[in-house]
C-alpha cells in the first residue's frame, strides 16, 4: 500500500485548522494507492470525531480512516481501533504539532505498519 504525500501534507494542514478539536475523514484511491481524503459530515471535540458513513456516496473503494489528536500521542485509543476495525485496512493518525513526521500508520487491529510515501 502506497500513499501520495500531498494526502498527508493536506490530512496534517487540516489538523492544524482543526485544533483543538479533532478531524476525521476516509482514505481512498486505487490501484493500491491512496489519493485523496473523502469528506462526510462528522461530530468533532477535543477528544472524539465520529464520522457519518451513512453518508458515503457509492462507488468509492475506501482503504481506510485518517483523523487527528490534539496531543503529541498518536497511539490508537480503544475507540479508534474500535472504528478501524469496521471502516477499511489502513488507519492514519496524525498528531500534534502536525509537522512532517507527526503521524503513524496502524492495521485494522491497532498494530503499527508501514506505508510507503510517494510523490
């Protein structure tokens, strides 16, 4: 699994506007390659997102969910893997102070993996 640098360079600028408060949206592509964010209406706090799926339009191949912490920690709690385990195989946390190497990558399960940036 690939994913273009400008995703994460947008998923962070849109953490930063964010802050304090959280942001979520869903990881999509093709071909192996994640391209670009989707947007759907969500509930935002310092502490919690919640993203409606209701919303999805059809036709999009989701490979995932990206959101924000307002801290430095951008370990999953039990409730992010609680959404990563219904929504896609590749989980994007970015986390404060939102620069190029705040954000870690996760499995379905939590688990930390790698995923290659391309430009």
């Amino acid at each position: 699994m690939k994913i273009r640098r400008d995703v994460i360079r947008l998923a962070l600028e849109i953490a930063r506007e964010s802050y304090p408060n959280e942001f979520i949206a869903l990881l999509t592509g093709r071909k192996g390659i994640i391209e670009e964010l989707i947007f759907l209406p969500f509930q935002a706090g310092e502490t919690s997102a919640i993203i409606h799926m209701d919303m999805l339009p059809l036709g999009y191949k989701i490979y995932g969910t990206v959101h924000s912490h307002p801290s430095p920690n951008c370990s999953p709690s039990p409730q992010d893997i609680q959404m990563f385990m219904k929504h896609g195989i590749i989980h994007i946390i970015v986390c404060y102070p939102f620069s190029e190497d705040s954000w870690a990558c996760y499995d379905k399960s939590g688990n930390p993996i790698s995923i290659e940036v391309i430009d």
